[in-house]
C-alpha cells in the first residue's frame, strides 16, 4: 500500500478522499482513518497556501505504521489567488495535526518545507498521540504549543 501524489488548490477534494482511501486500505477504523485524512488535508492546505501553491503527498506503511509525508516547494507567502489575511490565527492547522498524528516532524526551510507525520495502524506500542519530534516549536516549547 502506497500513494503518492502530487497536489495543488484544486485538488484538495480529491486528496482528501484518496487520503482516506489509503488509511482505511491499511487497516485503520473509520474515526482513525477520518483523522489522517483530515491531519494530512491541513498540511496539504497550509503547502498550497504558504508553500507556493502546490507540494507532494506520500503514504506508505511501514513495520506496522503509516508514515506520511507533505513537502513544498517553499517558495513562501500565499498561494495563487489569495487575498487578504486568514479569518483566523495561524497555527491551528498544525496544531490540529499535532494531536492527531502518534508523531510528527517539521522540516522548514527556505527551499521546500516538509512535515511527516505518523499513525500506528494497529499493536505496534507506538502510539503516543500528539508526540513530537525535537525540532518542533512544540517540544521547544515545553510540550503544550504555549
């Protein structure tokens, strides 16, 4: 089980429901599965919006969990077609994920960004929702995102 794809705004719909696809293809429940397809869609959005407009998705199961990974090109600010800032503060996309995923790594940087994040599909002892990874401003921040 694999998936690779590559993404831009007009695709979201149809990632998403790949996405889910492949979760539920490696074993996870409905919720668990729905959880990766929403986890994987705010990275993907945020690779749209901030990472030049378009990025890459990757899925596969390894040793008992799925590793899946969103990287962009990085060329930063807002993606084509956007105006005006977000309704919201920033940040809570990745905090969602952040408590969703068993684990997640974020790789920033000026030529391509990429979060890989991963769910234990089922006894494999890994599942400590919400860890992350040293270079995380969560971990620098004492764990809590404050």
């Amino acid at each position: 089980m694999a998936l690779e794809e590559l993404f831009d705004a007009g695709a979201l719909p149809d990632l998403r429901r790949a996405v889910l696809a492949e979760a539920v293809a490696a074993g996870l429940a409905g919720d668990r599965a729905s959880d990766v397809a929403l986890a994987l869609h705010e990275l993907a959005a945020n690779a749209v919006c901030y990472g030049g407009g378009a990025g890459r998705l990757r899925m596969m199961v390894i040793s008992g969990v799925l590793h899946c990974q969103v990287s962009d090109a990085g060329t930063g600010g807002r993606g084509p077609g956007t105006v005006g800032p977000w309704p919201v503060q920033p940040g809570h996309g990745l905090w969602l994920v952040a408590g969703i995923a068993d684990q997640v790594n974020f790789a920033p940087g000026l030529a391509g960004s990429e979060v890989t994040v991963t769910f234990a599909l089922s006894g494999t002892g890994s599942e400590q929702a919400g860890y992350l990874s040293a270079g995380s401003d969560r971990a620098r921040s004492g764990g809590d995102g404050r």
